[in-house]
C-alpha cells in the first residue's frame, strides 16, 4: 500500500541519507579508524573545531532562561547586536548593519528554503551559476518547489562582467518556457570555484536585476575563509597575486585575473544599482566559524516585506537558545575572534598548500585560482574510465556515465570527492576536494584517490 503524498514521495527521492550516513557514521581516523571513509566531500572545517570546542568548554555558562523559548524564533537581541555588530566590522559595510534587518534560523539550508518560499511561486525560478553547491536544489526545491536555473558559461569567465549576457540568455530561456524567475543567488566567495568576486562584477550583476526586477541574493557565508595561496605565513587580510583566476572548464579554469580579495556587497554604496529591497545577504556559522553542528544562519535584508514573510513562518526553523547563546559569547569576545579567524586562514593556506603540493608532484591539473573556502576543484578527466564493474565498454563520448563509475570505484577505496555533476559542472570530470582537514587525513585521502586513479 502507498502510504505517502505525491510531495512525499517527491521529497524521498532527494534524501542523501543512504549516501552520506555510511560515509559520516564510518570517518577514518589514523589511529581508531584506520579503515574508515576519507571524507573529502563534506565542507567542514575540520582544522578549527578544537579551538572552538576550548572556547565552549572555557566560556560557555547556561543561566535557567538558556533552556526556554528565549525570545522567539528570529534570533535574540543579543545575537543579533552581536552579528550586526561582526558584520560592520568585517564586512566592512559602508553603513553600520542594524540589528533588526538580521533574523536567524537553524542554518542556511533553512534559511534558503524560506526565501525559496516566499519569493517564489511553485515552478518559478532562481539563477544560480554552474558549477555550484549541489544542494542548493533541494534547499530551494525539495519544499518550496523553486526550480533551479543552472547557468552555463560556455568559457566566459563567469567572475568578469560578461558573465551578464550569460544570465541574461539563462533568464530568457527559462521564461521562453513558462519558468518565472525571481532572484539571481551569488555565492561570493564562490563554491566549489573558491574565488571572489570583483566589485565591479557585482556591480553589473546588480544592475541586471535591477533591469530584470528580480532579487540579488548574496550567499557570503566564507567571507572569512579566504587565505593567501603564496605563503603560509601571510596574514589574513592579504590576498595572492601569485596564481591564476578561473574562468570555467571550457579553459581548464584559468583567466588572466589574479586571485581577488572578498568583496562583499555591503561593503559599498548599492543603492545607485539595485533597489535595496530586492538585495539580501546569507551569513551563518558553519565555514567562517567552523561550527557546522551549531545549526546557526542568518539573513540581512532591509526589505520589510520579506522579513515579515520569513520572520511569520521561522517557527520551523527554530534555533536554540543554548546555540544562540554560544554564537553571541563568540561574537562577543572581539579580541579571541580575531585570533581564531587568523589561525583559521593561516591554517587554510598550509592545507591548501599542501594538497596542491601534492597534486602536482602527480601531474593533476586543477584551478590554481582559488583563494576562499575549504576547496580545490580538481580536473579529473583524464582519468574518467572506459569500463564499469561488469567489464563492460562504456561509450567514450558518455563522459558523465564514465564520472559516476569513477564515483563507485573511489567509493570502492572509501574515499569521497564531491563530482562535477552533482555540482552542475558543464564538463564531466571534474571533482571539488576539501583540503580544511589534518595533514595526514588530506595524505590518506590522495593516496587512496591515486589507487583508483592508477598513478
């Protein structure tokens, strides 16, 4: 018997529970787990969370108020002065950020998927560049029903202005076939590309929707997970002229552009650009704080009708008090933050450093543009297979039949890259692989990846 709703069953077929529980319930670790999955598919980062971990254990304090409702489901007054407060300050926002045009949920995921309820109908669309965070679609889709518009570049480089034209062609398709869309969303940083964008590009995205009437919505949640490729020791506001930027894969990933700084959208003047209603930002705790568990987002918007839309239905995405509390004591402690964001982009230029060291004394390309994230975007193709388990042929012009059997045989080994094609990669073959880990976790994970690959 049938047990479920049409939606139910819809909902079912995009759980990544039987993926992902074998891979986090099994995590290798040299010493108790020897034999355990190598995740270098999970965004995590790894190398921070015992200092956060010292934080809490020294800091954290519960009073009998921590324990109820707190002030409701958009995040307490403290927080919220707290982010405001963070944000100014390293967003470097031209204008100080106000508390009450920040409300919290329990992570981003919820967090897009109350934008994707209430800026969309069912079936109308949002922009979203290729390649891109692969759960973007159930985030916008599984509840709200947003269709995801993937965007091709086609070897325009997608961190220039031209990239415009390309959303412009991804838009008028889309609505040459009934697809309403609603709001572009940039992930600035980027993933899985780990590059900024320039203010000028910003700009000229700005200025589409503004032409287009459609919502900008700005994903910054690695703000502060950006790092100098060139020395381990540079200090965290520095940013690399040594390596080159990404375009797409068409190119293998290069342009002429040096690495950029982060530029955030409220670090300047938007209003000559984009009506300010129609321009929101995404900032949480998972990447910059290496707090993944505390299931802890926000969204800065100075729409009042989109904040009272979101703030109507948080109840569902509620978030601790003893989270919050944690989060603001964090926040709170300027001096001790500071530090923690310059270990954590210190550390992340050593890792970094340290996979591409090792990729190429293997000869893999990747994109050597990348200076933001926990990630590398590795260009595989070479080493897609021609046969699957069976023995069987398969066809060399089915490239992505050919990733997904590459796919079962890092499985084969325990070792997880995240694929192109869960990512909307245009090309087949191409792999993003989380540095943001122990020196000898990211070893194990290339040594395992280099049995299946033959090398």
């Amino acid at each position: 018997m049938d047990t479920l709703s049409d939606r139910g069953r819809a909902t079912a077929a995009t759980s990544m529970r039987s993926i992902l529980s074998p891979i986090l319930a099994d995590r290798y670790n040299p010493s108790s787990n020897p034999d355990g999955w190598v995740d270098m598919g999970t965004a995590e980062n790894y190398n921070m969370t015992s200092d956060i971990s010292g934080f809490a254990n020294k800091h954290m304090t519960t009073v009998a108020q921590t324990f109820t409702y707190g002030s409701g489901p958009w995040g307490s007054e403290r927080l919220r002065i707290a982010m405001a407060r963070h944000m100014t300050k390293y967003f470097r926002s031209v204008n100080p950020i106000v508390p009450d045009d920040i409300l919290f949920a329990n992570g981003l995921t919820s967090i897009c998927e109350l934008l994707g309820w209430n800026l969309c109908q069912p079936g109308e669309g949002i922009l979203f560049p290729t390649p891109v965070y692969q759960a973007f679609a159930t985030d916008f889709g599984a509840k709200a029903e947003v269709k995801c518009i993937f965007t091709p570049f086609h070897g325009v480089d997608q961190f220039s202005p031209a990239c415009v034209e390309k959303y412009e062609q991804a838009l008028e398709k889309a609505e040459s076939e009934g697809v309403k869309v609603r709001a572009l969303l940039l992930c600035n940083p980027h993933n899985p590309l780990g590059q900024c964008y320039s203010r000028e590009t910003i700009i000229a995205l700005m200025r589409f929707c503004q032409r287009r009437n459609i919502h900008l919505i700005s994903d910054e949640i690695y703000a502060l997970s950006v790092y100098d490729v060139a020395s381990s020791s540079s200090s965290p506001s520095s940013s690399s002229t040594a390596e080159t930027a990404t375009a797409g894969p068409d190119d293998n990933n290069t342009s002429s552009q040096p690495p950029l700084p982060f530029c955030s959208v409220l670090s300047f003047d938007t209003t000559p650009y984009i009506p300010t209603d129609l321009l929101h930002v995404l900032y949480g705790f998972s990447k910059d704080f290496a707090c993944g568990g505390l299931r802890l987002g926000c969204i800065y918007t100075r729409s009042e009708a989109l904040m009272a839309a979101v703030g109507a239905i948080t109840q569902f995405a509620w978030s601790g008090a003893l989270n919050q509390t944690f989060a603001y004591l964090m926040l709170e402690d300027e001096e001790w933050l500071d530090s923690f964001i310059q270990k954590s982009q210190k550390t992340l230029a050593e890792r970094s450093r340290l996979a591409r060291d090792v990729l190429d004394g293997k000869g893999i390309a990747y994109s050597k543009g990348s200076n933001a994230g926990f990630f590398i975007w590795v260009d595989l193709r070479p080493f897609l297979p021609l046969g699957n388990e069976k023995d069987e042929e398969i066809e060399p012009s089915d490239a992505w039949a050919r990733e997904r059997e590459l796919v079962r045989r890092m499985g084969q080994k325990k070792i997880y890259l995240n694929d192109g094609g869960s990512m909307n990669a245009e090309e087949a073959g191409w792999f993003r692989l989380i540095f943001s880990q122990e020196s000898e976790v990211i070893q194990e994970g290339l040594k395992r990846l280099w049995e299946v690959l033959g090398i």
